[in-house]
C-alpha cells in the first residue's frame, strides 16, 4: 500500500516508550495512556495507523471473480492489559533543540484580499495554514538505506536524506478496553472479537401488548385425529403486556457493507430444532450467549462509516435482535399437542373461534387459550392448502440473493448468528 502522505514519506528511524499513565474506573473499564517518541516528525503516519488500525489487503486469500480479499489491520492492543485497544492517537512535534525546529509558514500581513470583514487577510491566512507542517523538513522521498539510518540519527536533514533530521514527535495513544460477546477464541476457532463488540448496555427491555380482536388464522388440533386444522385466533378483550427484550452487538472494521447479507436476513428468525439452543460467538454453552430456537429476530442494523488515519475506510455494524424470553403453555403443531416451553416469534396468544368449511367465522370459541403458531393461509376453503409463518427462519433466506455468493460459489454460512457476522470481506456479499 502506497504511503498515504507523500510529502511527509520519511522512514521512522526512532520509536521509544516515554510514559504510561493507567486509569481504572467503578465498571471495571477505564484507559490506558502511552507515550511514545518517533524520529523523524514527518513518520508520525506509519506510528498513527499501526496503534489505530486499517484495512489491508489479505495475501492469504484468493481473489475471486475479481473481488479482492480484505482483512483488518487492527488496532493496537496493548501488550501488558491485552484487552485494551487503541482508540485515540495525537502526534505533537518536539524537537531536540527546541525553538530551532519553527518552521515558518509563509504568512504574509502585507496582502489584503479585499475583505474588509476579515482586515483583508483572510486569503493570506488560508494560504499560510495550507503549508505543511514538515517541522523536520523532509519534502522528498526517502532515499536512505538502514545503515545510513542507523548511522545518522542526528545529523541534520539535506533534501535526499529527509528521514535523518532532528524533530521528532511524542505520540500519545489512549487505550481502551474490548468487551467481546464472544467466548470462543482458540486457535482455529473462527470467532474474532471484533465481530462481536459490545459498546454499550447490550440487554434492554420494552414492554408490548398483545392486539385485541385479531382475525389471524393459528394452526390448532383438527377435527381428525393426528391432524392439525385453521382456525380464527381471537385474542381475549384483554391486551396481554409482554415484555421483550433488544440486544445489540456491534462488528468493527469490516472492509465492505454487507448490505446483501443484511438485507437477506433482516427480519428472519433463528431457526432450527425446535426448542433447542443456539449460540452466538461461540459454539457450546461454554463459549457463546444462548438463545432458543424462534426467539431472536434481526430486527435492525446500524451502520458507522470509518476513516484511519491512513485514509481508509470501513463499516461498523451494529445488529438489534429483538428476543422473546417468555415460558408460557403452547400448542405444537409437530406433536399436537399443548405443551410448555420458550415462546418463539411465530406463536401469538389467541383464542381458537370456530370457521365453517367456506371461511365464516361463527362467533364459537373452543379450545384453550395459549400461544397458537400464526400462519398465513391461501384459498377460500380452509384445507391443509399452502400456508406461511409469521416470520421466515434464517434456514428459507436463498443465499443465491446475495451477489457474491450467486457468482462465485457459497463460502458464507448459513444461519443469522453465522453469515451476517461473516460477510464483508468481499464485495458484494
């Protein structure tokens, strides 16, 4: 990757370590403050983007159908408290012998622009501050090899050996901690911490109440034996509060928008065995957070766009799952028959109400009110015709809708606590 600022390209020739300042707070968290020293002043760059991260190109992967691999340079963490991470940089110039490194910025008080507003010196002073801040004079390429380096630490620059001049730089750089949802981080374990970040209360509850009067139509026990039938759901005159709960985890430095990903999972459910346990961030109950089949919904992502200091960009990505953590009594539609057990999104509270063969709602209600699976169902009659959930499981999203997954083969997977937390690496996904 090119040098992101040409005319301040000299090789860093000095990095010492000067302070460290560590602050701890009530939550356990607080900041670490490290000094450093850097020569020459204009390699001050190369210093910023190692503690504050970037997005390169990964050597390790194959570029596919054009799409070239990206990985994260990541922010540096500290060697001692290796869950702190560097999340704020400054450079100040300092120079050995002090005022001699002043560089003038070629302000001219004689020039007056016209604008009276501002004496007329407006223009001059833009001009002035447009110069660079080359405070060790180093406006070439770098020519000198490392031994000259090594050799020449302090000898004062001439145009082809910029990097050998006297001004350096103190860097401060502030730490601070990395809580990651994910528990799984051994070797091989494909879980990186950065996938799953979290910045602010994860946990909030809001409270909801059920609609009275619905006319959805619920699976429920048929008339034959071993069968299920369509009935009305009439919810009781009664508006049942519900309280669910938002939780949000965040994914840094991710080299390009998911944005086919995000759209194709949005809105979707965790699916699987019914009544089982997924994890996120990690694979057993050992390693992840638990949720049970049905009950987590991507309800929302949001998106920070990035910039280091080396100018390249990346996303954050924040996902909201709404999650259902109500136990309560059920009607399964796989065994037919009431049980208890954790609520998913596809079952709502109702009242079985009597339909006749040609869709009339009688006004009968019969059965016992519980949480009933929503369905959608086609056609007048109401007959084992085709029928629909409320919401779809992440198992029906068709990974052929993602662009990159559609020309170059599947390498993401399936599931919403798996290829949301994956894609990004290329475009198009």
């Amino acid at each position: 990757m090119a040098l992101p600022f040409p005319l301040l390209a000299s090789k860093l020739t000095t990095l010492e370590n000067v302070d460290r300042v560590v602050d701890t707070d009530p939550t356990g968290g607080g900041s670490i403050v490290r000094t450093f020293y850097c020569e020459p002043y204009s390699a001050y760059p190369i210093v910023l983007t190692a503690l504050r991260g970037t997005i390169v190109k990964d050597p390790n992967k194959p570029t596919i159908g054009g799409c070239a691999p990206y990985k994260r340079q990541k922010p540096h963490n500290d060697p001692i408290q290796q869950q702190f991470y560097c999340t704020r940089a400054m450079a100040v110039p300092f120079n050995r012998e002090a005022i001699r490194a002043c560089k003038s910025s070629g302000f001219d008080p004689t020039q007056n622009d016209g604008n009276a507003d501002y004496n007329g010196q407006l223009a001059a002073t833009v001009a002035a501050l447009n110069n660079i801040d080359d405070f060790d004079f180093s406006n070439n390429p770098d020519t000198l090899t490392p031994a000259q380096i090594a050799g020449n630490n302090l000898v004062k620059p001439v145009n082809a050996q910029p990097s050998s001049g006297t001004c350096g730089a103190f860097i401060t750089a502030t730490y601070n901690p990395l809580v990651s949802a994910a528990g799984d981080l051994s070797p091989g374990s494909n879980y990186d911490p950065f996938d799953y970040v979290i910045r602010e209360t994860p946990w909030q509850d809001e409270t909801i109440l059920s609609q009275t009067g619905r006319q959805l139509f619920i699976l429920k026990k048929g008339t034959i034996p071993g069968t299920t039938g369509y009935s009305a759901g009439l919810d009781d005159t009664f508006a049942k509060p519900e309280v669910v709960w938002k939780f949000r985890v965040w994914r840094l430095m991710v080299p390009f928008l998911p944005k086919f990903t995000i759209d194709l999972f949005t809105n979707k459910i965790n699916g699987g065995t019914y009544q089982a346990i997924q994890y996120l961030g990690g694979a057993d109950a050992n390693s992840g957070i638990p949720f049970v089949v049905g009950t987590a919904r991507l309800e929302d992502v949001a998106t920070e766009f990035m910039q280091g200091p080396d100018g390249n960009t990346w996303w954050n990505l924040g996902f909201t799952f709404a999650v259902r953590k109500l136990y309560d009594e059920y009607f399964n539609e796989r065994t037919l028959d009431y049980e208890k057990g954790w609520i998913d999104w596809n079952h709502h509270f109702a009242i079985p109400t009597y339909v006749s063969a040609i869709g009339i709602r009688t006004g009968v209600q019969f059965g016992s009110g519980c949480y009933y699976p929503v369905v959608w169902n086609g056609g007048l009659f109401q007959t084992m015709g085709d029928k629909h959930p409320l919401f779809l499981a992440d198992t029906d999203a068709d990974m052929q809708q993602i662009p990159y997954v559609k020309a170059n083969g599947n390498d993401l997977a399936q599931g919403l606590f798996k290829a949301p937390f994956q894609a990004g690496f290329y475009a198009n996904q």
